[in-house]
C-alpha cells in the first residue's frame, strides 16, 4: 500500500506499531498494533495483516478470561504429543484446519478441546484411546 493521506488532515500517514488496549468481560490487554498512523490526528488505517494481530490479542485475552488455552499452549501440547495439526484435528477433534487456527490465533480453542489437550498433556496415553476408536471407525 503506497502511503496514504490522513482522511481528516490530508497529511500523508507513516508506517508505525502503536500500543492498543482492547478489553474483554471487564479485563484488559495492552499489544502493539501496527497500521499506518497520523502524526497529527488520531486516524489509523490497518489492512488485513494488521487486524491479524488485534484478532490474535482478542483471541489470547478470551481464552485467558474464558480459562481456554492460548495459542502457544496448543502447540506445546500437540507437538509434545507428536501430532501433525490434521492429525490432532482428526484425533482429537475440529477438523483437519482447526489445530493451524487454534494455534495461530484465529478462533478460540472451545472448552471440550481445552479439556481434552490438558488431559493429554498430563497422560499422554490417553492418546491411544483415540487412536484405536480413530482406527476402528476407517476400518469400518
């Protein structure tokens, strides 16, 4: 994107991170949000990129809130179990796109996930339950 023009000043905009603070259920985050920013007003712009970074604060800060895990959390456990994203979406369930989501940040890992990944995460053998009801329903 070429530099734009302030819509209120008619200033050009600088590329820049800016400290934000979104709130959720009365608790509250401070992220650095970057976007094209007007020195002399408060007008920012943020394309797509950017708001990846705001949704990946919102998801973090509901999942600390609603006692979910975090994105990294995700990765830790799954990784430590040795699973491939499509095979933790499949064994444990969302799909085979729900673990590249979880642990990007894009949605909020739901409770039953964040259930299960914590009791894998403590007894790792629990994984063979799901990988002998996972092999018995394609043997079906």
């Amino acid at each position: 994107m070429a530099n734009p023009v302030c819509p209120d000043t008619g200033v050009p905009m600088h590329r820049d991170t800016r400290s934000m603070t979104i709130t959720y259920k009365g608790k509250s985050a401070t992220f650095e949000m970057p976007g094209w920013y007007c020195d002399a007003s408060e007008q920012s712009i943020h394309d797509g990129s950017d708001m990846k970074v705001s949704d990946r604060a919102l998801t973090e800060l509901k999942a600390k809130v609603e006692g979910r895990l975090a994105p990294e959390a995700v990765r830790r456990i799954r990784k430590r179990l040795k699973l491939t994203q499509k095979d933790a979406g499949r064994l444990i369930g969302g799909g085979p796109n729900a673990f590249q989501k979880y642990e990007s940040g894009e949605i909020l890992v739901s409770h039953a996930i964040t259930s299960a990944l914590l009791l894998l995460d403590r007894d790792p053998t629990g994984l063979e339950v799901l990988y002998q009801r996972d092999k018995a329903t394609h043997a079906a």
